[in-house]
C-alpha cells in the first residue's frame, strides 16, 4: 500500500490550515480525495488528543467564550427534504474559549447550542483552569446554569448582552447583519473589572475560523458532510492556532505566551504526533469501524 511521505503529509496539512478546500487540495497534489480527508482524520484525532493532555493547570486571569455557527450535510431547514440525512445533519455550534491576554483557545466543543452542551462546555473550561478568572459571554441564557454549576461562586462572571437594531444597509441584501446599537453589562457572580468586560477577541476568532476553515467559509459547496470530519477539522486548526502560526501582536504563538510549549512548532510536528500515533496501533485484519467522538 502506497503512504504519503512526511513532507507530503506536511503540505497537504498546511493548506487544509491555512483554508484551502479538499478537493482544491487533490488537484494541487494529485492524490485522491480518501487521502486528503484520511489525513484529515488521523491529524485531527491527535491534536484533539495532544491538547487535551498540554491544556491543563492554565493559569489564564481573564477568559471570552463564545459559539460560532455552522452546519453538516444541510441546513437546518433543509434537513427535512434531504436525502439519506444523517443523525448529525443541520446546525453544527463550536464553542470556543479564549484566553483575552495569551489568545490562546483552551477549550472547544463541536455540538449543539443547548444547555446540555454548555455544561459540558463551562464544565471542560473549568477543569483546565489552576486559578480563579474573569468569564465573560454573550448573553446567550445557556451560559447561566452551565456556569454556576462548574465554577460555583469561584469566578468573577458577567454578560455582555449586545443589543441589534436594523442595518441601514439592511435592505441592500439578506445577508447584510444587523447593526449593534449599544450593550448591557450584567454581572452575574463575583466582582469582574468593568474595564475587562468584552467578547471582542473570541468573536475575532470566530472571523480567524472561517477564514482558515474552509467548511466555516459561508455560502459555498465547502460545508462538512460528516460531523466526525467536522471536529477534526477543528481539533487540527486549533492546533495550529495554538502552536504554529505566530500571532501578529504577541510575536509567539499562544501557546508559548501560555507558558504551555517553549518553542515554535512545525507542521512537521504534527505530522511526528501522526507517525507517533500510527507506530503504536497493532495491525488490523479484515473489516473494522472506528468510533469517532464529537467532546474533546
């Protein structure tokens, strides 16, 4: 059986990074579609797996989170007259967690927007953390429960609650946004410091995902078609988030201003953790299914 090399393995990784598509992938390369998204899977389970391990004991003082929406196979509305729709077919939330000072993402979860999901969500945030933070999350009602029932009185958390009016530009097209006219602080547990109370760097996450994402980009063909192949394509741009690509502003990657690696990853890092991984899986004869996973 033919394998792909590591530099191979490490080109192809790097433009699915940096948002080019599958099957733009396969004409560049000249390899078949199957091995472009068998990378993708086997790289997506080991960055999930190694950050899981490295994000522990973070010692982050001010935390954003925030959901960015998505969607599998079809749209939510569309799910009905699709053919042959999976379980996981529709809209596809990524919950996201931000450190406001290390920009780095400490925690994901690719799922539902109900309250199920945000307790496992605030659940899995809280756990990483060594010290108590400053939370601050839109004003979606979820958040409420999700946080108590993880942090306790043990967090400084508040709500910033943005209030839309009509665009003026509205009627120029449908997709135009609606225009934030103002915003409510609500505090909710502890005393968070006004002048830290903000989402803006989760939801220029949100922006840095759909950019480097090709499944995220709105309006195009380049939506995922499993779930499963949808978390491992976040498991692998947070990955490269985290640890490759340096960030303008701080000069490192987050995760060496996090204090969580002490130096500069490769693409052929990752490609090492793939090797890594597939050097220890016996050899397995005849049919088999993997399970796939959806909570890091």
């Amino acid at each position: 059986m033919n394998k792909l090399d590591a530099q191979a393995r490490s080109q192809i990784l790097h433009m699915l990074c940096e948002g080019q598509s599958i099957r733009a992938i396969t004409r560049i390369m000249g390899i078949s579609k199957n091995t472009v998204a068998k990378l993708l899977s086997d790289a997506g389970e080991v960055c999930a797996q190694y950050q899981d391990e490295a994000l522990r004991n973070l010692t982050s003082k001010r935390v954003q989170v925030d959901e960015i929406w998505s969607f599998t196979y079809a749209k939510e509305k569309n799910v009905p007259a699709a053919k042959s729709a999976p379980e996981w077919a529709g809209d596809t939330w990524t919950w996201t967690a931000i450190d406001a000072d290390t920009k780095l993402v400490m925690s994901w979860l690719v799922g539902g927007r109900d309250s199920e999901y945000a307790m496992a969500f605030i659940d899995d945030l809280s756990r990483r953390l060594a010290n108590r933070v400053q939370l601050t999350s839109d004003g979606h009602r979820a958040y409420l429960e999700a946080v108590e029932g993880a942090f306790g009185g043990d967090v400084d958390y508040v709500m910033l609650v943005k209030i839309y009016g009509t665009s003026p530009d509205s009627a120029k097209g449908r997709y135009s946004p609606a225009e934030c006219t103002g915003a409510r602080k609500e505090t909710i547990e502890g005393n968070p410091d006004p002048k830290h109370v903000s989402t803006s760097f989760a939801e220029r996450q949100n922006l840095t995902m759909r950019m480097h994402m090709r499944r995220f980009t709105r309006l195009t063909n380049g939506f995922s078609k499993k779930v499963e192949a949808h978390a491992n394509a976040v498991a692998l741009h947070f990955m490269y988030y985290n640890f490759v690509r340096i960030h303008k502003t701080l000069r490192v990657t987050p995760a060496m201003a996090a204090g969580v690696t002490d130096k500069l990853w490769e693409i052929a890092d990752i490609v090492a953790l793939i090797e890594a991984k597939e050097a220890e899986k016996p050899m397995v004869r005849g049919p088999y299914k993997k399970r796939g996973t959806l909570i890091r």
